[in-house]
C-alpha cells in the first residue's frame, strides 16, 4: 500500500522540479490519460481495501483506460468534436466515486480499531 504512495510523491517532485512543458495540441490526450491513470490507481487503492486486489486487471486495466482514453480524445480531433469530454465525465465520476468509498473504508476499519481499543481497555 506504501509503495503506489510512495511513487506518486516521486513523481509529483520530478514533475514539480522540472522544466518540461507539454506542447497544447497534446494538452488534451494528457489530460485524458492522466484522468484514466487517477481512475485506475484509485480504483487499486479500493480493491485493496475491500480485499479482491489483483495485479493483473490493475496493470491491464491501467494501459486499457489509458489507450481507449486516449483513442477517444484522438478520434475527437479526427471528427471536429470534442469527443474527450465523454472519457473525461466517465473517468470523472468513477474517480470520485473511488474516492468516496475509500474514504468510507477508511472510517470503518479506524471505528472498528477504536472499537477494539476501547473493549480492551474496559
């Protein structure tokens, strides 16, 4: 459970120190991809919770969201629409719902250790 955590700091302290600029006709398949890879690593952090982790629908699941993300905003350009919108509300609510539950497990498992505190302690 460390290690994604640990990664993340890594990366947004490279990102941070960094000069690197991303050109703006790429602003849209980035912002995309980097929805999908939140989805897909909070949606790991949930599964991790509730105890049904698998590291092989994580990895896949993480490069599926990324390229069809991606695929959806480039076929967007390709039409004239801005078809990245639809991917961006998907990734969106998923994201948050992702959030709410892990929050949610969060509160149980620290209730129920107070629980077992304050049973130990009578």
């Amino acid at each position: 459970m460390w290690l994604p955590a640990l990664f993340l700091i890594v990366g947004l302290t490279l990102g941070l120190l960094t000069d690197i600029t991303i050109p703006d006709q790429y602003s849209d398949y980035l912002s995309i991809a980097l929805l999908a890879a939140f989805d897909t690593l909070f949606g790991g952090i949930r599964a991790h919770l509730e105890g049904n982790f698998e590291e092989k629908v994580f990895i896949s699941g993480f490069f599926f969201n990324i390229s069809l993300a991606a695929l959806l905003a480039f076929i967007g350009v390709q039409l004239g629409i801005d078809l990245y919108l639809a991917a961006v509300f998907a990734f969106g609510v998923r994201l948050f719902q992702n959030i709410a539950i892990i929050r949610r497990k969060m509160l149980e498992k620290n209730n129920s250790l107070l629980k077992i505190e304050k049973n130990k302690r009578k």
